[in-house]
C-alpha cells in the first residue's frame, strides 16, 4: 500500500501447492471524468490499463511444507 498498489482478498490455500492471481488498482483506481469519454458516460477503472495494457496482476503461487505447516511463496507482478 505504500506505493499505491492494492488487490482483493487473497483466497484460501488449498492442496499441497497452487497458484492464483490477483489484479491489481493503483490508489483504488479511477471514477470521472477524465476528458476522452462522451459527455454521458463515466471511466471506471483499476488506474493501471490506461498506462499497462490489461493492467497489472500480482500472481503467487505457493508449495505448503510438510514438515513444520509452513509454506513457500513465490510472488511476481506482471
């Protein structure tokens, strides 16, 4: 959050390893008017995709350990 970045809540981890994906807003995203839509119209967005195309995404997988009900993660943005 400090740089502005937030996701949704992240989902349970099942299984014994997975992966998901959660998108990301830049300061809770846009809501207005920001002069290239129709007079009647609003822009709604995560305040990302009009710079990233498609945006961004913040994909985690994880691989629990047996040993001691910790876990590995392996975080990425793309």
């Amino acid at each position: 959050m400090k740089i502005g970045l937030t996701f949704d809540e992240v989902p349970q981890m099942e299984g014994a390893s997975g992966s998901f994906e959660l998108p990301l807003t830049l300061f809770g995203g846009r809501y207005g008017k920001v002069g290239t839509e129709q007079p009647d119209e609003i822009t709604k967005d995560d305040g990302i995709s009009h710079i990233v195309e498609g945006g961004l995404a913040l994909k985690i997988q994880y691989d629990m350990m047996p040993n001691n009900n910790s876990c590995k993660l392996f975080a990425k943005v793309e």
